[in-house]
C-alpha cells in the first residue's frame, strides 16, 4: 500500500509551480473507517468537521466514485487508526524518499498530509517536520487549537470555514496571519466581506463590515505561497453540490462594490488615504495571491456578502482591509 500520492489538484500545481514536488495523503473522512477506540467511540480524523461539510465532502466525487480509488483511501485510514506505530514507519519513510527524488531534482517537496481528514501531524509525527519539506494543510480547528505559534516552522495552515464559521473565528484567524478558504457555489468575487466584531454602529444605524480580496485557490493546491491576509475561494465541485441548499456554500448573491456606500477604517488601515479617491478615479484595488495590487473598475468589481444568518436592510458600511491597498501606501 501506497501512502503518499498525487492527485489532480497536486498535478494542477506542479505546472504551475514546477519548482515543487507536490504530493498527498489521502484518508477516508471523519469516522467513514468504523473503528472504535478504547472507550469504544468512534474514531474520528476530522474531529471539527460539520454536518455539511460531511455531507459535501469532495471524498466520494469524481474519482472517488471508483472502487481502485476508495478502497485504499479506506485501507490508509485503517492501517493509521490499527496499526499506529507500524504506519508512522511507512510515512515517514515515504516522506523521506520524495524529499531525496525532489532534492535530486532540484525541486523542494511540498507536501499535504491532510487529504479528506484533519490530522494533528505536529503531534502525531513531529519527526515528519525534521525533512527537509514544506507541509501545509487546511484545517477546521479553532486558531487557538493549532495557534501558529504551535506549529513547526515548517507547517502552513489555511483554516477552511463552514456552515458552523463564526465571525469571531473569522477575525482570530485574519488577525494571526492566517488565511480563510471559502467554498463558492459557481464563481469567484473579487471581495469578500463579512460582519464585523462590532458590526452594528449604534450611532449611524449601519451594518460594520469587513472586506476581503478574494483569491482563485483552484489555480493552485501550494497555499503557503499565498499572501496574507486573502480569501482563498474555491468553487463547489460537483452538480449535485451546486445544486444543494447549504449555509457551507456561499451562493452568488454578488453586489457591485461601486453601488456601495464606503468608509476608511483608519485602524485597520493606516495613512492618509480615503476611498473618496477611488471613486473619483473609479477604481478599487485587489490583492492577488502573491500579494501585487491590481486596479480594477468599480463598477465592474463584485462583492460578496456573508450574513452568516444576519440581515441587514440598512445601509452598508465597508471597512475595507489593509491588504486591498498596501502596495498603494508603499
């Protein structure tokens, strides 16, 4: 059996990154593998999973559908949960042997051993982070679960939102460094904006909120070479998801940013420049995935609003990140 192995997302990445050797570890999800511990519960690899995101999850779609396919997702899973010490000897040596075929290549391994599960690598195989590697994951823990600071300096963490996201959790990731991924029902905005801690200011009656670049996360698997702070979009794969009612998949409900009633906030931002100039220049920045602004029309961009189940019919006011104009401010 074959632990480490690629897909097409790593595949994807390599031709744009060849410098990488990219690979995975793909398990079957959550408690899938029905193995009891020894109170007799069920195991689970995605201890923070939600009801959606079990029942979206990409592990039973495209070729996941096959058999030759699931059947060894299942087995890696077992053998990890059965046979612990015997699995981290295989892991381990499979790590090292595509770390000596990158090196020899000239290339760096970049590696996901996160693959449909939730894994707390920097505990359960520290040694892993020894290699000569760059790991990286998406995770559901709570920033302070698996706080950056925690973490080996090798180990990069995108945190994924669900249906279950608070704006809290929100704010304690982007305010640590770390970037959120969002799944997309059909397409990408270029901004993404949710409620604000203090989202409702008491002296003007109006919805506080904070906004996003969005970047394109389908492009690429490699997240620890994006910038921060960005949203990593991902679009629903599948019809059938497409076609689910789900909280987890943010719809297409995009407003025109140029439409928007907009002010500075100065704390989060900095220096002497005001949104008043962009429109009269009709532009907004965004920030890509390598952290380069690019100006795009007001009137053209498109923002997305999370109300994580809070509706405002008031007007909006927009706080916009310091990420959309730092390049502007030098």
């Amino acid at each position: 059996m074959v632990l480490i192995t690629q897909n097409t997302k790593t595949k994807k990445s390599e031709k744009t990154s060849p410098e990488y050797r990219n690979r995975i570890m793909q398990f079957a999800p959550h408690s899938v593998v029905q193995h009891r511990n020894d109170d007799g519960k069920l195991e689970t690899v995605c201890k923070h999973s939600s009801p959606e995101c079990r029942a979206l999850c990409l592990y039973g779609t495209g070729y996941g559908i096959f058999e030759n396919v699931k059947h060894p997702r299942m087995e890696r899973t077992r053998y990890h949960h059965e046979r612990p010490v015997e699995f981290k000897e295989k892991f381990l040596t499979e790590a090292s042997n595509n770390a000596r075929l990158a090196s020899k290549a000239s290339k760096t391994f970049a590696f996901r051993p996160n693959g449909f599960s939730d894994v707390l690598w920097e505990n359960v195989c520290p040694e892993l982070f020894d290699l000569d590697i760059q790991v990286y994951d998406y995770t559901k823990y709570p920033y302070h679960e698996r706080p950056v600071e925690s973490l080996p300096s090798n180990y990069h963490l995108t945190y994924s939102r669900s249906e279950k996201t608070t704006r809290k959790m929100m704010h304690d990731n982007f305010s640590n460094g770390r970037n959120v991924a969002v799944v997309f029902r059909d397409k990408l905005p270029d901004f993404y904006a949710f409620l604000s801690k203090d989202y409702y200011n008491k002296y003007s009656y109006e919805m506080v909120w904070n906004v996003y670049s969005v970047i394109d996360g389908d492009v690429s698997d490699l997240r620890f070479n994006d910038h921060s702070p960005v949203i990593v979009g991902l679009t629903a794969k599948g019809n059938d998801i497409k076609k689910m009612e789900s909280k987890f998949v943010i719809d297409n409900d995009y407003k025109c940013f140029g439409d928007i009633k907009m002010h500075l906030n100065y704390d989060n931002f900095g220096g002497d420049f005001s949104l008043e100039e962009n429109k009269k220049t009709g532009n907004v920045f965004k920030v890509s995935s390598d952290g380069n602004a690019n100006s795009i029309p007001l009137d053209s961009a498109t923002i997305c609003y999370d109300y994580n189940r809070v509706h405002s019919g008031m007007d909006d006011v927009v706080f916009l990140n310091s990420a959309l104009h730092h390049v502007m401010l030098g």
